[in-house]
C-alpha cells in the first residue's frame, strides 16, 4: 500500500514538474511604444513568441475587425532570431484609430499545429485623445471657397496635343474610307527593286568569301561548306537547278544535261570532290588544292553567267 503511495506522488510530481517544463518552453508577449495617442497617429504593436525548435507555432492572423476602435496601416513580415535552444517569432503591425476612446488591445492566442494552446498576451490599454480646440481663437476661421488656378502652358499643351491628335485621327479615317471606296490599294505599292543577275550575286559572296579567309585560318570545312553553297546557290540562279538539294554526282549530271563544256565540268567536280573528301572523309588539302578549288568556281561562274542586254550592247560597242 505504502507502495502504491509512493508511485502516485511520485507520477504526480512528475506531471506537474513535466507541465511546468513545457509551460516554461513557450513565452508570449505583445507591446506598444505608447499607451497614449492623438487621433491619426500612428501606433506600433509588436507580437513575440519565444518556443523551442521541434514546435510548430502558428501566428496569429490580424485583420481590421481583430482590434476594435483601431485599423491596420501594414503589417511586417514574420522575423525570427535563435538563442541557444530556442527560436523567438516577432512581427511589428502600424496600428491607427480616427475616433477618440478608451480601447482595449485584445490578448493574442498562439497555437500549434495541432491546434494545442501553447501561449497567450496580456491585454493593453489605449487611450486615443482628440486634439483641443480653442473656440475663443480667433484663428478660427470660416471655410474658403475653392481658389481658382490659372491655366498654365502645360495645361495647354495637353489639350492643344489631344485636339491635333482628334483632328489626325479624322482626316486619317476620312482618307482610308475614300481609298477603300475608290478601291484602291491603302498604302502605294513600293516598286519592285529589279534582282541582281546570278553571276553578279555569286561573284559578290565569292569575294566576302575570300576576305574571310577560312582556310588560311584552318577552318577547312567552313571554307568548303561555304564554297559549295555559293556554287549551288548560283546554279539555281542560272539554270534553276534544284542544287541545294543535289548531291555531288547529281550536279555533275545536271550541268551535262544542259551541255556545259567538260573543261569546265571538270574544274567543278575537282571542286566537289575535293568539299565531299573534307565534309566526310575529314580530309585535308594542300593550300593550293584549296585555292585551285576557290579559282575554278570563280572560272566557271565567268564563263557561265548569262549576259543581260545591257552587257551585250558594252561588248558590241568594243
């Protein structure tokens, strides 16, 4: 029996002192920096909860209806600071009131979450006061009437813009009604510049090919990629010879179908072969095999172009 005793004092002693420590590891305070202030002024409260790390607290959810006679101008994000075994929540909220009174800040509850009660503020005390008025002043005055400001040069401006842009917008529907009625074209159609000739255009990238100077740079596949595409591109331009989608042997046909001399049949396949060896076969000419290849599509590219009228007419004046 003494037994029995022992156990349930000891259990009880246990409890309270177990309770006392889980009281002791959660701490709550709310404070303001002035019980007293005058109607607009602003008034800060600050919330603090004091807990250990495994809690999970929960803050308080502040709004309007929260604190009679007061309104929330903003409230501060959520701060926290550690202090040995323990984490310290703070939040500052700027608090104001437009009627004069006696108010009471209510306490804040902070709960877990699970919903646990783990601490709660006392209540603060707010007197908000009016300001006095000295009806005897005779500072006191009647309200004015309104005062009239002069226009200014700016004021102007603005209207003067807003009337040119009214009047624009007017003439500029007045003007697409009669063109759409008239049926013509809205905006007059640009004329066409006339395209260079294919020569005039391959000439043209065969020499910002050469100021590149790709292979005397190694760049060795650039420089044949480049090459090659300039030389297709001509062909089509020439003969429409779908050459960007040809492959070597079939340009090769291509210009015999339309009798190109074989000299100069010749000079292109030296050329292809050489860019096919060095885009597969990761070949690797000589510099004079590189620029032989750059000099026959030059050659061929002259001796190929079609001559425009005008070009006929110099060469029968020599």
């Amino acid at each position: 029996m003494k037994k029995i005793i022992n156990y349930c004092v000891i259990s009880i002693l246990l409890g309270v002192f177990s309770a006392t420590l889980h009281a002791q590891t959660h701490s709550s305070y709310a404070k303001v920096d002035t019980t007293h202030i005058l109607i607009g002024d602003h008034l800060k409260l600050q919330l603090s909860l004091t807990t250990d790390f495994q809690t999970k607290a929960l803050f308080p959810l502040l709004t309007d209806t929260c604190i009679q006679g007061f309104e929330i101008i903003k409230q501060n994000s959520i701060q926290s600071d550690t202090h040995e075994n323990q984490i310290n929540f703070h939040q500052d909220i700027i608090l104001t009131s437009f009627d004069s009174g006696v108010y009471t800040i209510p306490s804040f509850q902070f709960y877990n979450s699970d919903s646990v009660l783990l601490s709660q503020t006392s209540p603060i005390q707010i007197t908000v006061h009016t300001l006095a008025v000295d009806t005897a002043s005779s500072l006191i005055k009647g309200i004015k009437p309104p005062l009239k400001a002069p226009i200014t040069l700016k004021e102007i401006l603005y209207y003067l813009s807003i009337s040119l842009l009214v009047i624009a917008s007017v003439a500029l529907i007045v003007f697409l009604f009669l063109r759409i009625r008239k049926k013509k074209p809205i905006l007059p159609k640009a004329k066409e510049k006339p395209a260079l000739p294919a020569h005039v255009i391959a000439l043209q990238a065969l020499e910002e090919l050469r100021l590149k100077r790709l292979w005397q740079q190694g760049e060795i596949k650039a420089y044949y990629s480049e090459l090659t595409d300039i030389l297709r591109m001509y062909l089509e331009n020439r003969w429409n010879i779908k050459a960007m989608e040809m492959v070597s042997f079939e340009i090769i046909n291509a210009l015999k179908q339309i009798n190109t001399e074989e000299n100069l049949i010749n000079k292109i396949q030296y050329t292809l072969s050489h860019a096919d060896m060095v885009k597969f076969a990761k070949g690797q000419p000589i510099s004079d095999e590189n620029q032989l290849s750059f000099d026959y599509v030059v050659l061929f590219v002259n001796e190929t172009k079609l001559l425009t009228e005008e070009s006929t007419e110099n060469t029968k004046e020599k």
